[in-house]
C-alpha cells in the first residue's frame, strides 16, 4: 500500500472511533512514531499529510533535525525514555515532550528551557501497568510529580501518557485505558489552572488506537500501521 493510502486508512479509523465515542474526530491528534524510519519516508508521510512526528532516540532526532527531515510537518514530539544528560539536544526543539518521568529530568528541562528564555511543553508518562521494565512515574506518585512540574516557571504541563503492555488480544489495554483516564481527570481537577493546562491524554498504539479513542485518548502514536514493520533491532 502506498504511504498516502496508509495514512488515510488510519485517519479513517481514527474519525470512525471517534464518532463510535461519541467524539469530534477534530480532537483526536495523530502522531506518527517515526522511529528506525529514513529521511524519505518520513518526508513522504508529510507529503501524504501527516502533521505530527514522534521521535524516540535523541540520535535519530538529532539526524532528522540535521536533514531537515520534518520541514512542512506542524510539530515534532519527543515520544521515547529521554536522559538527563541528553536534554539539551530535545528541549526547544520538540514542540512536546511525552515521557518525563522524575523529578530529575524535569528539572533538568526546566534548567535547560529557562536558558533557553522558553517553556517546554510536556506530559508526565505513567507507568500505569507497573511493569519494571517500563519507564514512567507509578500511579501513587503522580501528583507529586505534576504538583512539581506546575510550580516550574519553565515547564508546562499538557498532560499525561502511558504505554500499557503488549496486548495479545483486542481489548487487554481496555482498563488501563479506563484508569488513564481516570487519572488524567483526577490530576486536572487537582493542579492550579493558572500553572499548567492539561489537555492532552496520549495512549494507544498501532494494535490499540481505536479502544484508547474509545476511552478518552487526544492523542495517539502510531508506528506499524502507517509504516509497516520495522526491522528487528540489530538489522537497524
Ligand atoms: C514505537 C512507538 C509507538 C508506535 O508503536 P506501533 O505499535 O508501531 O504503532 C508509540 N509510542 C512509542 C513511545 C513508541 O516507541
């Protein structure tokens, strides 16, 4: 299938869970997870119309922003396990910032964002199915971080994101959804509206877009379904 037909056949699913929901398909955003992808191809999905580019290496970052990769796309996000020490190469250059999941790192980019005279948008991620090989801030220790995060003068809080596990089957993540969801009101309601304004719940994936629209998401990454399968790490 060409770029262009991939691209609208996830669009198309994303309006039609959308309406399912009882949603403006207009608040969904979709951001394409670019990694392992090549300069042409991700130049091809913006033809294609693709607005939004998702990073998860610093490195491939660094090279796209270099080739000028994203010229025409409206945002670049930064999706993946993001360092401390790599923060200067993503703060200011990422409209969004998706996996902050300590205290250290967001004042590593508050530190690099007042430099800068900017603010970093960003989204607290949640390791919302404890896994221990997962990155992300654990349920019980939400509030905390996003009561942080609203104090910085540099940072913005936009919101929350998670990656459930694997589902092996339609409708696993559905209650990790649901408790997302859940969170994300609850932390809303909880921080002062004059510090930070969450509006942006990012969940679901390739396999489960469609259930995390269902329960709420604004945002989803999509990898596999607009570009294919990508090549097994080592062949990279
Ligand atoms: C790769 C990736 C995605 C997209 O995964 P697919 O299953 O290929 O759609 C989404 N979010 C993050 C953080 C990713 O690393």
């Amino acid at each position: 299938m060409l770029m262009e037909d991939r691209l609208h056949a996830v669009q198309e699913a994303i309006a039609q869970a959308a309406r399912r929901a009882g949603r403006d398909p207009g608040d969904i955003t979709l951001c394409g997870a670019t990694k392992t992808q090549s300069d042409d191809t991700i130049r091809a999905a913006i033809a294609a119309g693709l607005q939004v580019c998702g990073e998860n290496r610093v490195q491939e970052l660094c090279a796209h922003l270099e080739s000028d990769a994203y010229a025409g796309a409206e945002q670049v996000h930064f999706i993946g396990h993001l360092q401390t020490n790599k923060v200067n190469k993503v703060v200011g250059r990422v409209e969004l910032i998706h996996s902050v999941d300590s205290l250290h790192l967001l004042q590593a980019i508050d530190k690099q964002a007042a430099r800068l005279a900017l603010v970093q948008d960003i989204l607290l991620q949640v390791n919302i199915g404890i896994e221990q090989s997962k990155g992300g801030v654990e349920p019980e220790a939400l509030e905390a971080l996003a009561a942080a995060a609203c104090s910085m003068e540099h940072v913005r809080l936009r919101g929350l994101m998670a990656i459930p596990p694997i589902a092996y089957e339609p409708g696993a993540n559905t209650h990790y959804f649901v408790k997302m969801r859940q969170l994300f009101v609850d932390t809303q309601a909880k921080m002062p509206h004059n510090r930070c304004s969450m509006d942006c719940l990012s969940m679901g994936m390739s396999g489960d877009f469609e259930d995390a629209i269902a329960h709420g998401a604004t945002l989803v990454r999509v990898g596999t379904a607009l570009f294919g399968p990508r090549p097994a790490p080592g062949q990279v």
